[in-house]
C-alpha cells in the first residue's frame, strides 16, 4: 500500500515541473512552470497555452481546477507554461518592465522559451496550437505581442481585462494595420476594469473581421473577474 500511495505521489508531482531559462534578449534568469495534462503521452503532440503572472495565475486563481475538469469533461489535452516575473532567490517583481510593450520581452518569449519548451515537451510548434494569454498589464503586453509578432509565434491571443492605457495607440494599430492570422479572446469585468477601452478594442477587432471571443462579468479589477473568465475562455479556444 505505501508504495503504491509512493507511486501515485511521484506521478502527481511529475505533471507540474518547475525550470529557469537564461535569457540572452533580458540579460537574466527567468523561471517558469509546466503543468501537463492528464495522461501526458511523450508520444504524441499537444497545444501549449503560455500565461503571464505565473505564480500567480497557477496558486491563487482558479486556472488550474477548471484548465483540469474542462479537458477532462471534453478531452482535450493541453500543456500549460506559467511565467514568473520574481527575480529568482528575492521575491521582487519585474512586471511593469517586462509586460509594457517592451521588445526585449518579445524577444523572450517567441524566440527563447517557446523553443526551449518545444524542444523539451511534446507541444505542437504551429502557431495555431499556441496560445498566450495575459490579464491587465498581462493583456496588454499579449496584444502587442500579437501585433508586434504577427501571428508567427502565437496564433491565439487571450487579453483579460487589458490595461493597455500607457500604450494606448495598440487599438488604433489594429484598427489601421493590416489583418493578421490571430484569434482572440478578450474580456472584461463591468465596472472598475478598463472596461471602456476593453469594449473599444473588442470592437475594433470585430469590424476588422478577426474570430474573436468576448465575454464581460459582474466584477471590477479582480481575481474573481479573471476566475470566471477561464472557463469562456478556454471553450472559445478549444471548444465546448
């Protein structure tokens, strides 16, 4: 019996792992965690969801528990990459320079650990199979990606409540740029939440024509805007 409850602990810890990547684009060290899916099989292909605010989006929000029941219920696998913005050993933040639209992070992202995770998981390397998703600051840096990146990398781009106000000409670069080969899920809480520049990009990006997911809640700013966002979020992508 104790080995049996030894083998099942083992298994269990080996679907999360946590890494640290040197990046030559930053000049440091960032971490990361990959959680996969039930069942993960080295043998065959999987999508891969990137989401910024790591730690955060894996211990305090609900992502996981729905990310778990949601490709249980409609079996559809998928590995999941939280990003630290912690400087590793000192618990400070390098978010607002990391997400504000900034190239260097770009860099990071679509030529440094995209490849790295490819080249040690079994995810799929078509932009179509990736995904990125970022809430507030998070948002905005996913929407300047997509720009900047032009579908490349990520074909899929997810903007939760994005507070995209120091780089306010994102809407406008949609609007007047050409169309690129991206999905997009964007959404919103109804008060308190950027809620009326969120509205307007959503609009931009439906007279653009682009497929594209929204969804908007009863809740400000919050961790519970953002927790009833995943479940919408995930079947718009994935389907129900």
């Amino acid at each position: 019996m104790l080995l049996l409850l030894l083998f099942v602990t083992q298994l269990l810890a080996a679907q999360s792992n946590t890494h640290k990547i040197q990046s030559e684009a930053l000049g440091y060290t960032i971490g990361y965690t990959v959680v996969l899916p039930d069942g993960y099989d080295a043998s065959k292909t999987y999508p891969a969801i990137y989401l910024t605010d790591g730690p955060m989006v894996e211990k305090r929000s609900t992502f996981l528990t729905r990310a778990k029941a949601y490709q249980r219920d409609n079996k559809r696998p998928f590995v999941s990459v939280f990003v630290s913005h912690e400087q590793p050993g000192t618990g400070k933040t390098r978010r607002n320079y990391e997400l504000l639209a900034n190239p260097k992070y770009l860099k990071f992202l679509t030529q440094e650990l995209v490849k790295t995770v490819e080249r040690t998981y079994a995810v799929s390397a078509s932009p179509n199979d990736r995904f990125l998703n970022g809430l507030s600051f998070g948002g905005l840096n996913a929407l300047y990606i997509g720009l900047e990146d032009k579908g490349q990398t990520f074909g899929n781009i997810a903007a939760l409540s994005p507070a995209i106000h120091p780089k306010k000409y994102l809407k406008d670069a949609y609007k007047n740029g050409e169309k690129l080969p991206i999905r997009f899920f964007v959404s919103s809480g109804d008060h308190d939440d950027n809620e009326v520049m969120t509205r307007k990009i959503r609009d931009v990006l439906k007279s653009r024509g682009y497929e594209m997911g929204y969804n908007e809640v009863p809740y400000a700013h919050t961790l519970k805007n953002w927790n009833a966002n995943w479940l919408p979020m995930l079947e718009f992508f994935f389907g129900k």
